[in-house]
C-alpha cells in the first residue's frame, strides 16, 4: 500500500528532519505546523502514520492524540516530546498513542517502529525471509537486531547495529560524519564527532578479518566511509 504519514511539528526544522527521512524510506509526507492543521489534514488525507509534537501552539499534541483516535481507530500514533517525564508517557498512552519518542531521538528506531505499526495495519507479519538482509558472509536479522557472520553471531552494540544496517542498505554510497552522525545519533547531539571514527573502528574489528586494511567498510578520504559494493556477487 502507499504508506502516508502525517508530521505534526511547530519546528520548522525538525519537521524537515522527519520529512527528508520519511520521504528515504518512500513514505508520502502530509505535514502541519500545528494541531488544528493536522486534524483538517488527516480528515482530508486518512494518513496511516501520525507523528505528534507534544508541544503545539492551541491544541496540544495529546488532545490532537485523543481526536484522531477517536475518529481512526486503526492509525498508527507515535508522540515526540522535548521532556522526559514519565507521567507524560502515560498520558500519551492514555490518549491512544502507540509509541512515544523523547528528543533527541535516532531516526532509525523511528523507523523500526513505525515499520512496526505498519505490519499491524496491514493486518500480516512480513515474512522471515523480508526481515533479514545478506551481504557476503554476513546476515542482518532485522527483527531479532542480530548480525552474524558466516552463520555466527557477532554481538554489536546499539550503535554499530544501527551503523552496518545504513551501510548495507546503501552499498557504494559514501556517508560523509555529519551524515552518520545524524542519522544514527541524532539531529540534535552534542558530543564530539569523532564518536563516528571510534564505533567504526569498532565495527570493523568485529567484521574485518584484517581491520587495518579494511575490505567492507572502506574509508572515503575526505569525506568519510561506504561499503564496498564491488565485492558483491
């Protein structure tokens, strides 16, 4: 089916954070700056997907929450908020949503879990088969999140999980830092950016039989690292 979903954001530049990675993985895009948009919205468009901002101008993200459930049982929600408090969690539970996000968030769980509540809206389990990826000796259990090589399992961390998975799904593409670390830290870290070299060096220990001189992971001098897609077939 064409997936849709609706990005409730006030913040222009997250909700183009959300649009750019929704549009990735062939999602169209409805977008509202504020509740009431986004109600008129997803009255006109039925989106499959809605993500909420907690915090909106008017009407805020959990009445938003509450409306939409009321008038689509079967939409998938999924709450963003700036604050980290539990009793917002439960609140935004109570109101209907089926998951909730704290900023800063990785793109990639965003997208492993609206993946998620898609295969309950369409009423069927994707098959074993579509949940695992294979490149070379290697094999990527997308439910399980488990990476093995040559049928042994390689245990990674979060992180490296996350950075073999954008690797693999875009053979030959060079990422530059800035990209991995958005992509798989988030728009909004802080920390330093040579966070990227070290769980890439990490990385290719586990799957390099000589990390030195690395066969997989390459490195992009001046721009950052791909993976190697003349070695596949």
């Amino acid at each position: 089916m064409d997936k849709k979903v609706l990005i409730v954001e006030d913040e222009n530049s997250i909700r183009g954070f959300l649009r750019i990675n929704f549009q990735r993985n062939d999602f169209i895009v409805i977008e509202a700056s504020s509740a009431e948009e986004g109600l008129r919205k997803a009255i006109l468009e039925k989106p499959h997907i809605a993500v909420l901002d907690v915090m909106l101008p008017g009407m805020d993200g959990f009445s938003l929450c509450k409306n939409l459930r009321g008038r689509f049982p079967e939409m998938g929600i999924i709450m963003l908020t700036a604050r980290n408090q539990d009793m917002d969690k439960i609140m935004g539970l109570e109101q209907g949503a089926d998951d909730y996000l704290v900023k800063p968030f990785n793109p990639l769980e965003l997208m492993l879990r609206v993946k998620a509540i898609i295969r309950r809206i369409e009423g069927k389990l994707i098959s074993a088969d579509e949940e695992i990826i294979h490149r070379y000796d290697f094999k990527l259990n997308l439910y399980s999140q488990k990476l093995y090589k040559n049928e042994k399992e390689i245990c990674v961390t979060p992180k490296e999980y996350l950075l073999f998975k954008l690797f693999i799904e875009n053979p030959g593409k060079a990422f530059t830092r800035d990209e991995l670390l958005n992509i798989v830290w988030g728009y909004d870290f802080f920390g330093d950016p040579k966070i990227v070299d070290v769980n890439i060096r990490r990385l290719r220990t586990k799957i390099e039989e000589n990390p030195s001189a690395p066969k997989y992971i390459e490195t992009v001098w001046g721009t950052g690292y791909r993976w190697n897609d003349e070695k596949e077939g």
